[in-house]
C-alpha cells in the first residue's frame, strides 16, 4: 500500500510540472506562421469495425484490464465492448443498459450519457464511473460508481452517487470523465448553456460549473464519498469549490491525457468565432466568458497575465468548421507517422488534423490535415495499446481508425 501512495505522489508531481509547459502564443491556425508544417498526413481513415453499427457512440475508451477490449458508450444508456482487434465483430457484448436512469431527447441532445472511465485498479476491485444525466430530475448531471464482479457485467444495484450537479439549462454539460497519471478522476464540466453564459459560471469558483474538477474518489471524507487532493488549487481558499482543479471553460467537447508525457489536451467549443485547444494546468484560467479563445468578448476580456491562452485556435468558417472536437495523442503501433501527434476533428467541417507540440520550447510545430470522408466528428477515444478510434453518427454510428497510407 505504502509503495503504491508513493508511486502516486511521484506521478503527481511529474504530471504537474509537465502541466506547467505553455505556449509563447496562440497560434491562429488559419493564419499560421511560415514555420508550421501544413502539408497532409500520410496516413488513411478507415472503418474499424465495418459490420458494427452502434447508436450514438459517445465514449469509445478501452478499460486498462488487459483483456484488449474496447468499450463504447452510446449516449441513450447503454455500454457495450467488443474485441478490439477484431475487426469483424458484429454484435457487441451488453456490459451495462443504463438507458432506465439516462434522460436523453434529441431536441436536448447534450444530455444523456456523456462520460466512462475505469478505475485504474478495474481489474481487481470492478469500479468503473459514469456521468450522466438523471431522469429523476429535469438537467441534473450526475457522476456516479458502479462495480462489476467479473468485469464482464455490471452490477447496476452497486450505483454509488459521487456528484449532482444541477444544470441551469440542457446544453453545456461538457461530460468527458478520466482518470489522470496522479490516479485522480478529472471531470469536465461546462458553463451550463444558453449563450454567453448568462450566469457567469466561467469565473465563479464558487461553482463547478465552467471547470474541470480533480476528485480522489478511493477515499471518502465526512460529507462525501471523495476527498479533495490537497494539491488542487481551491482545496483550502475560501468561498471557493475546492474541487475545481482549472476553470474558464465553455463546453469541453472530450479531453484526453497523453499517456506518455501526462500532459492534459482540452478542445473548448467556441460560441460566435473560434474554436480552441489548449494544454490545461493546474489553476488555469481559460478565459470563459471573457475571452472566446484568444480574443476579448467582454470589456474585461483583453490581454491578461491572469488568463491562460490558448494553445492554438481556428475560425468559424466553412472551410475550418464550427464545432471542435478534441481528440487524443496517438501512443499506438499501428501508424508509427501519427506518433506524438495530437488528432482531433470538427463535427461541423467534418475535416481532421493532426497537430504535433514541441514540449521543449512550448511551441506548436505541426498542424497536418487528414484527408478522409469529412462526416461529421462526433468523438474520439483511445484503446489500451494507444490506438486513436473517432466516431461518427452517420451511417448508424459508426467507428474508424487511422492507417498507415500507401502513398
């Protein structure tokens, strides 16, 4: 027990100092310095799993047990897994059919499930968390635990309510849920809806809405089945949530933590003009509702050492898109061109790129197209062995890959 806590607070401490790195500026990708390499990426998009049709697969995320399963999530309630490698499956395997406690309705369609994730430690205690929205109350989100006794199969009696969050409105919910490197659960959440947020939840730490929050969720404390990490922020400034570990968020629309360096991705959807991506670190404040990306909103908005800039930003145009998705950095085999590359997408344009970050000077160097089908991005996940999966909700859902291209 004693070498796992140290192994932890070791890992907490890199992960930190990795978080520190930044960017000089924000780059404007539609306007980039001569410097960076736009040429096309090499590589191909192909279906992953041609035979399966899922709908709405909002988490395709793999469970870190060492039974090389994929688990997609669809966003009505219900998680599947299949064989990851197997290229031809047909029919998923049920895992968990939450769709009786999930509202979702296509006229709010930011609800639902939105959030999976395993306990680093899945295989030997079965904990694994969700984050969804309640049909026992109009937009309350909730993150929650569950167990499975053979990781086969949940166990839907084990529900323990980490989390409730009302929401002010149906879209905004963010809902991407990941464990870090530090063994601490990390929870995006957005400002709540409607547009610029009306409530000015963004720069409220006395609320978690428009943050990301950081939870130790192996111990519980008096008041809650969590305690806070004595490292995040806020855990003893007062009127403030001490879970709030970054804030200044719109509507994160998926993060991922790069499994070799620990650095924490973020794409923040934009409401007017431009869309974002940035490296999140602990205490930062992105901007929201200040600030759209790299550009002053409100009065109070302009340039600002308290503000964290964005790493790089695009504009609202049909040839760049309207809605980012963020993705994940490539760590797998299978296309050794794609290593270290940050691939992420935009569900308006359809179009994908794949951006490299040179962590030693804190500088963007790439920022590659990807040329494929453009359907609409709807998400992106990472299997064990760090392949990058993205989905699309065209053709009845489904999966694609990336490969390594002929030419």
């Amino acid at each position: 027990m004693n070498r796992t806590i140290s192994r932890l607070l070791i890992f907490s401490v890199i992960f930190l100092a990795c978080a520190e790195l930044r960017a000089q500026s924000t780059i404007n990708l539609a306007d980039p310095p001569p410097t960076l390499n736009t040429e096309p990426m090499p590589v191909k998009v192909v279906d992953a799993y041609p035979r399966l049709r899922l709908a709405r697969p909002i988490v395709l995320t793999g469970a870190g047990d060492g039974s090389g399963r994929l688990f997609i999530a669809g966003q009505r309630g219900k998680i599947f897994f299949v064989d990851a490698n197997d290229s031809q499956v047909e029919q998923p395997t049920l895992f968990a059919d939450l769709t009786g406690r999930v509202s979702y309705k296509d006229r709010e369609n930011e609800e639902g499930l939105l959030g999976l994730a395993f306990h680093p430690a899945f295989k030997t205690n079965g904990y694994f968390f969700v984050y969804y929205t309640t049909r026992e109350r109009p937009h309350v989100s909730v993150i929650s635990r569950f167990s499975s006794k053979d990781g086969n199969e949940a166990d839907l009696g084990s529900e323990l309510k980490l989390l409730e969050i009302q929401q002010p409105f149906w879209n905004h919910n963010g809902g991407t849920i990941q464990f870090g490197p530090d063994g601490y659960l990390y929870v995006a959440l957005g400002d709540g809806g409607k547009a610029n947020d009306p409530l000015g939840s963004g720069q409220d730490v006395s609320t978690l809405l428009g943050s990301i929050l950081r939870l130790d969720v192996n111990q519980a404390s008096a008041n809650q089945p969590y305690t806070i990490p004595a490292s995040n922020p806020f855990a003893e400034k007062s009127g403030a949530r001490s879970e709030i570990y970054a804030f200044g968020i719109r509507n994160i629309w998926r993060m991922a933590f790069d499994t070799k360096t620990g650095d924490l991705w973020a794409a923040d959807v934009g409401q007017n003009d431009w869309e974002e991506i940035n490296l999140i670190s602990a205490g930062g404040n992105y901007g929201w509702n200040l600030r759209e990306a790299a550009h002053k909103l409100t009065l109070a908005g302009g340039p600002s050492d308290e503000l964290t800039d964005p790493l790089v930003e695009y504009p609202h145009t049909e040839a760049w898109g309207k809605s980012i998705t963020g993705g994940a950095v490539y760590r797998g085999s299978r296309t050794p061109a794609l290593d270290g590359y940050y691939l992420y997408g935009d569900y308006i344009s359809g179009r994908l790129w794949a951006l490299k970050y040179d962590r030693e000077t804190a500088t963007v160097t790439e920022n590659r197209p990807v040329i494929w089908d453009n359907l609409p991005v709807f998400t992106f996940g990472q299997t064990d062995d760090g392949e990058v999966l993205m989905s699309t909700m065209s053709g009845g859902g489904r999966i694609y890959r990336f490969s390594q291209s002929a030419n």
